[in-house]
C-alpha cells in the first residue's frame, strides 16, 4: 500500500492503478485497502464497469473485510 500511496502523492495515479491491480494478483495477505483504493479509484474515474467488477471480487474475498469497505465508500 505504501508504494501505491508513494505514486498517488507524486500524482502518478496510472503506476498507483497497475500497482494495485498487479497486488490483486499476487498479495496473498489483507486485500481490503487495496480494493478500497481501487474502488475509490473507479468511483473518480466514473468507470461504473470497472467499479462494479471491483466490488464483485471484493465480497468474493476472504481476505478482505467487506464491511471496512463499505464504510469507506459511503464516506
């Protein structure tokens, strides 16, 4: 998360996007701020497609806590 966050601050928010993406892929660990990035991420971007895929896959997750995501998002 902290490279992501790195890439965010220095404005670069296509790398933080790939990074997140590629963590998906290969963290096997607490995946929920990764998802809460890429979330907010597709939320900005109005890319309802890609927000809904995200959503998706989160509930299917045991490693992520679905409801720390929700109450990120409603903020």
């Amino acid at each position: 998360m902290e490279l992501i966050q790195c890439c965010c601050d220095a404005g670069d928010k296509v790398r933080a996007r790939e990074i997140a993406e590629q963590g998906l892929k290969q963290c096997r660990d607490d995946l929920t701020d990764i998802f809460i990035f890429l979330l907010q991420d597709a939320k900005a971007c109005s890319e309802e497609v890609r927000y809904k895929k995200f959503y998706a896959s989160a509930k299917r997750r045991k490693m992520v806590d679905i409801v720390r995501v929700d109450e990120v998002l409603e903020q």
